[in-house]
C-alpha cells in the first residue's frame, strides 16, 4: 500500500467514525438542515425523500411536509423514520439517526410549525402571517423521537493510508 504524507492535500479527506453522546449528536444535527428521510413503503421497500428538517429544544427532529406524501403516509402506517443528517459541503460529516415518528396535523399543530420554523430560521417578522400560510397551504409535521445514532462519519481514505507523522 502507498503511504501518502500528511501535507499531502487528500489528507483532509481521511475517513472518520466518531462515537458521539446524545449532547454532541444534537450540537452537531443543530446547524445542519440538509437531510434525507427515509420511511417504508406498504411493500417494505424504502422511501427517501430529501428535505429542510430542524432540531426542537426537547431533542426531536421535526421537517414539514403534506399530508399525501408518501413520507407522512408512510409514518401514519409504521411510526418509525430514519433521517440521514448531511452537512452543507458534499463532502462533509453525516450521522444516521432513527427513532419513532408522528405527524401533527391542523389546526393542532400550528405552535408546532412555530417550533419547526424557529429550529431553522430564527424568528419570523409576523407569527401571525406565518401561521395562516401553514394553514393555507395545508401542510402537516413530522416528528421524531430519536431512540438511537450511528457515530458522525466522513468519506475519504482509510487511516492506515497516511505516513505516520514525525
């Protein structure tokens, strides 16, 4: 094997799985709203969606979606969902992490959509407003009780392909 040198620029791409506690799993998912959601089919086969998803204060993730789409069909039928945390930059850090999932529907869940527009974007100029476009539009929450996590992982070359330093 080709042992490749530290200053070699590959080196920021060596892979990484780092075991995190729940603390740090929510540090890290807090500022990442890239995702990919995956529930299963009447089949069992998987379904995958891409989406914006925020961290709520309490630990669980939360996206918005419609009622008819197959991610919230999906959760009404089995209440389990995987979500694939991705950083902004291609080759950045992703954890896995799955858990039980609901979805709130209207008119119940509009502090909900509070809570999932703040774990995104801050403050909004008019709650009010805000509010009756989520009603307009009919959407729905998704809801996620994380019960377990992979480590924080990252691609690249393995380990052993870098010289030793010193």
């Amino acid at each position: 094997m080709v042992e490749i040198p530290r200053s070699d620029p590959r080196a920021r791409y060596i892979a990484r799985n780092e075991k995190v506690d729940r603390a740090a799993l929510d540090e890290f998912i807090r500022e990442r709203h890239r995702w990919i959601l995956v529930t299963t089919r009447s089949d069992g086969r998987p379904q995958l969606s891409p989406l914006t998803g925020g961290l709520l204060p309490d630990g669980r993730l939360i996206t918005s979606t419609y009622p008819e789409r197959a991610k919230a069909v999906n959760v009404r039928r089995r209440s389990q969902a995987s979500v694939l945390v991705l950083s902004d930059d291609w080759n950045g850090p992703w954890v896995q992490v799955d858990g039980s999932a609901e979805v709130l529907d209207l008119p119940e869940a509009l502090d909900d959509f509070v809570a999932y527009y703040r774990s995104i974007s801050g403050e909004h100029p008019d709650w009010d407003e805000y509010r009756e476009a989520m009603t307009e539009q009919g959407k729905c929450l998704i809801r996620i009780e994380v019960t377990r996590w992979g480590p924080i992982a990252s691609g690249g070359f393995p380990e052993s392909m870098f010289a030793a330093e010193g």
